[in-house]
C-alpha cells in the first residue's frame, strides 16, 4: 500500500531522515517507534508532503506521490493527524469533521452529516457537536483529529503522529478500538508513531524502529524492544 | 443642547457618521479578510476601491443610467472579483509555490507595485479629470433630520454587502473552508483542500468588497486616479484599532472611525476629518496595543 524507496530529507548540513526503504501492506497497522528526534515526524511530513524530500521516492497503491501537492495526496486517500492536535479551533466539533468530508470533494451535505452524527455517536462526542473545538480537552481534540480522516470515504492509509499523547485512558481505549473497527471493516492501513508501548503492542503486528533517522530495525515489539540497539538508541550506550 | 451643541445638529452628524462608517467597515474588512486566509497585506487595496468606482461610473453613465445603479453594483463587484483572481494568479501566487524566503516581504514589494501600476494606468486612460455617476435619489427626512439619498443607499448597499458575506462564510461550502484556512494553512491542506485556488477566492473577495465600497460611494465622493488614497488610510486605521485579522473588528472598528470622525467635526472642526481617526488610534494602542479584538502573536 506504501512504500518508500531510499528516502532522505537534509536540512542543511542536517540528515532529518537518511535512506529510509520502508514497506506497508495493505491492511497493515505498522507502529513506527524511537527516540525524540529520530525523524518520525519530518517522515510523516515528506509522506503526505508538507515537506519535500531530498532525494527518495514514495509510492502509494503503485503510483508515486512525488511531485504531488499536500491536497492531492489527501484526495488520493492518504490522510494524517498532527502530534500537536491542528484543528480548526473557532469552528465547531462537527464543521472540524464537514470540512475534512467537503475537502476531499465528494458526497452531498446530507451524508455528510449522517456521517459526522455517527462518528461523534460512537466516539461519545454527541453532546459536544455544536461546541467550538477549542472547548475539546487535549484528549478530546486528539479523537477530534482521528475522526476527522474517517470522514473521508476514499481514505486508504492513515498516519497518525502521536495520537495518544495527553490522552486519558478512557479516550484512548475508544481511539484504539476506532483504530481497530476501521482496520477490519474497511481494511484501512494505519502508520502510528507513539511512544506508547502498550497501545502499540495491542495495535500493531509489526513496528519500525527510526533512530538518528535510519530503520533501525524492523519486527514484531517484542523482538525490537529486545534488541541491543535499540536499547541504546533509547537509553545511550552506557547503559548496556 | 450639549455642550453648546445643538441636539438636531448632533443626531444628524452621528447618523451620516455611523452610515460612513459602514463604507469604511466594508474596506477594512477586505483587507483583514485577505490577511487573515493567505497572512499577507494587500497594500494596493485603496485602487480596488478606485477601479470599483471607475467601473461603477463607467456602468450608470455609458450604459445603465443612475437609476439602475443598483443593477451597475453587482457587476462592478463580479468584474473586481475577476480581475483581483487573475492578478492573485499572475502576481502573488508564485510566492506560494516556489520556495520564496520572506513571504510577507514580498507580498509588500508586490502589492504596492501594483498601488502604484493601478494607479498610473488610471491616470494614463483617463487623465486627472475628476467624475460622478449622478444619483436621482431624493434626500429623505428622518424625523427631521435631512438624510442624503445617495448615502444613505450606499450604507444600506454596504450593509447589503456585509450580510451577503456572513452568509457565503456561514452557510457555503467554500466559506468553510475559507475559515478553515484562516486557522491553519498546513491542515486544510492535509485534509484535501487545494488551498491555491482558495487564496484566489479569497483575494478576489477582499478586493471585491473594496470595490463595492468604491461603488457606493461613487456618487457620494468623486471618482478619479487617486481616490483610493484616503479610503486606503481609513481602512488601515481601522484594522489596527480593531485589530489585524478579526472581523468584528473591522465592522466595529469601521463604524466607531465614522463616529468619532462625525463627533470630531461636531465638537471640534470638520476641516479635521481624516485626523480623528488618527488621535482615536493613538489613544487605543495606549490602551490596548492588539487592538480592540486583536490577539497576541504567538511566535512558532
């Protein structure tokens, strides 16, 4: 579903992301872990092309996104969250999720809203529909954000960059089994950056390993959190 | 009496103060609406005021008549639309695709050679000479107030205006994502909106309300090369008293310019005018250096 062939972004004399050969298939939920700093983001952003990539190439579905704008990306089906939750704060809980519905260009209002009545009805946030978003918790905001790509009926692969971060247990069994209900019915790819071991570890089959951004290593969790590098590459070298 | 000042006198200054006012809300919340969706300033407003005007004139006197002024108004603003998109297309969305540095440098260098472009070319076509569409409008009496017709339609046109653009904001589609797009750039995108074409709306929105200013005030003030010149200050005025980016801060900061201007020529003198606004401004940013709804940037 995707895949990225030898990517690398450097800001100046910086290496964000080097040589990063990654492959996800289709139905996949791939957790992509690491230290701070090991380029997780700056990956997410030369996916969905918020930034350019040095060199590389990255292919969804079989065709390559690059040269692509930010917006066609989306209409293809490649959608993300932001790690600091980006919503449209002065609009309310349902026009965040109308809008992402109407961005991608399809449906009529009607669905639309029979879409966001049903998504707000599971995720709990019902009672919460005609508030301004900046009302949400930090929680509340980051399912906001989650739901938004589930609006879009021709999603196809998700990227989620830290969605549990500051959020409650309660929210983030209900963001997980959203994660998990999507992933089955609809057979949509996920790629979760977290630091949350357990929630990964419930989600994902497979996690990558990103440190001073390279793949460190690739596998089940188990097997990753067992490997000496990696152990480094999180608690420094002097430790093992 | 107040003051010294006759009561009858006062009341008629306020009302045609409040009735400017509209017109001046109308400029400044073109430009605030262009700052707030694409965050950069159009300096060259004040000439979308004037090629409105110029439009406008060129409509009732060639074609149309001073009795059809209101058929004149919606084509004036159309034609403004179109031109402003084209010019968002040509001239400022290259700093948006290529990798431009200093942005809002840039948007400054380019929409004040436009001022300047604008305005010489209306001075080449049509010479200093001085113009006005007429009006047939019959001065009213309110109470006993004299109302001149002619204001009095361009406010009542202004306040037409204003709801037409709460409602395309409120209720469209593309008012949605225009919001959107006012609160983070990177987002809308993300989420499937090709924010390009939405800067061209935009732009040709924010100047077709200048234009529509214009418009209406065609037969009130005068149409020729220049005339864009202090509507220009008074918008700006007033975006910095309402402060940059808000709304209602440009319709409230607009209504209170033409009061504190009405109250200003009462008490003081009418000769003036245009510098109320200014001691007004001062004694704001005194006060509240944001503006009355501005909000501190916050860096990052």
């Amino acid at each position: 579903m995707l895949e990225t062939i030898g990517l690398t972004k450097r800001f100046g004399g910086l290496f964000a992301n080097t040589d990063i050969n990654l492959s996800i298939a289709e139905g996949e939920i791939r957790g992509l872990i690491g230290p701070n700093g090991a380029g997780k983001t700056t990956f997410i952003n030369l996916l969905t092309g918020v930034e350019e990539p040095s060199s590389g190439d990255i292919w969804l579905a079989g065709k390559t996104l690059l040269g692509q704008v930010p917006y066609t990306r989306a209409r293809r089906g490649l959608l993300r969250t932001f790690q600091v939750p980006k919503l449209f704060r002065n609009m309310t809980v349902l026009e965040n999720l109308l809008i992402q519905h109407f961005a991608c260009g399809q449906g009529t209002q009607r669905d639309a809203r029979l879409r966001a009545d049903g998504l707000l009805e599971m995720a709990g946030l019902t009672r919460l529909r005609d508030s301004p978003a900046s009302h949400l918790s930090g929680g509340q905001q980051a399912l906001l954000q989650l739901l938004g790509g589930f609006m879009v009926e021709r999603l196809r692969c998700y990227l989620l960059d830290e969605p549990f971060a500051g959020v409650n247990p309660i929210v983030k069994d209900t963001m997980v089994e959203l994660i998990h209900q999507y992933n089955r019915s609809r057979g949509i790819t996920f790629l979760i950056v977290s630091h949350e071991m357990s929630v990964i570890r419930q989600l994902c089959s497979r996690v990558t390993v990103l440190a001073e951004g390279k793949v460190l290593i690739e596998g089940a969790l188990d097997e990753v959190t067992a490997n000496a590098q990696v152990i480094d590459a999180y608690l420094g070298k002097t430790w093992s | 009496m107040l003051l010294g000042v006759d009561l009858q006198l006062l009341s008629q200054y306020v009302i045609a103060g409040l009735m400017i006012g509209v017109l001046y809300a109308l400029m400044a919340l073109g430009v605030t609406f262009i700052y707030s969706v694409m965050k950069m300033i159009n300096w060259s407003m004040g000439q979308f005021y004037m090629l409105g005007s110029f439009i406008q004139y060129l409509l009732v006197v060639r074609w149309l008549g001073p009795d059809l002024w209101f058929v004149a108004l919606p084509i004036t603003a159309a034609c403004v639309f179109v031109i402003g998109a084209i010019l968002q297309l040509v001239l400022i969305r290259p700093m948006f695709t290529g990798g431009v540095e200093r942005r809002d440098e840039y948007a400054t260098v380019i929409t004040i050679a436009l001022l300047l472009l604008l305005q010489s070319l209306a001075t080449v076509l049509n010479g200093p000479d001085e113009h006005t569409p007429g009006s047939h409008l019959p001065n009213l009496t309110v109470g006993t107030l004299p109302v001149s017709g002619a204001t009095l339609a361009a406010s009542l046109g202004g306040i037409a205006a204003l709801i037409l653009f709460a409602v395309l904001l409120r209720r469209t589609w593309v008012g949605l994502a225009l919001r959107a797009a006012a609160q983070s750039r990177i987002a809308v995108q993300t989420a499937g909106v090709d924010l390009m074409r939405l800067d061209m709306i935009a732009f040709g929105i924010g100047v077709a309300l200048a234009a529509i200013a214009g418009a209406l005030l065609a037969p009130v003030y005068l149409v020729y090369p220049t005339n864009g010149a202090v509507t220009t200050t008074k918008g700006f005025e007033i975006i910095i008293i309402g402060g940059l980016g808000s709304i209602p801060g440009a319709l409230v900061g607009g209504l209170l310019l033409g009061l504190v201007e009405a109250l200003g020529s009462v008490f003081i003198a009418p000769a003036y005018q245009n510098a109320y606004g200014f001691v007004l401004l001062i004694a704001l940013l005194l006060i509240r250096p944001t503006g009355l709804f501005g909000e501190r940037l916050r860096a990052a």
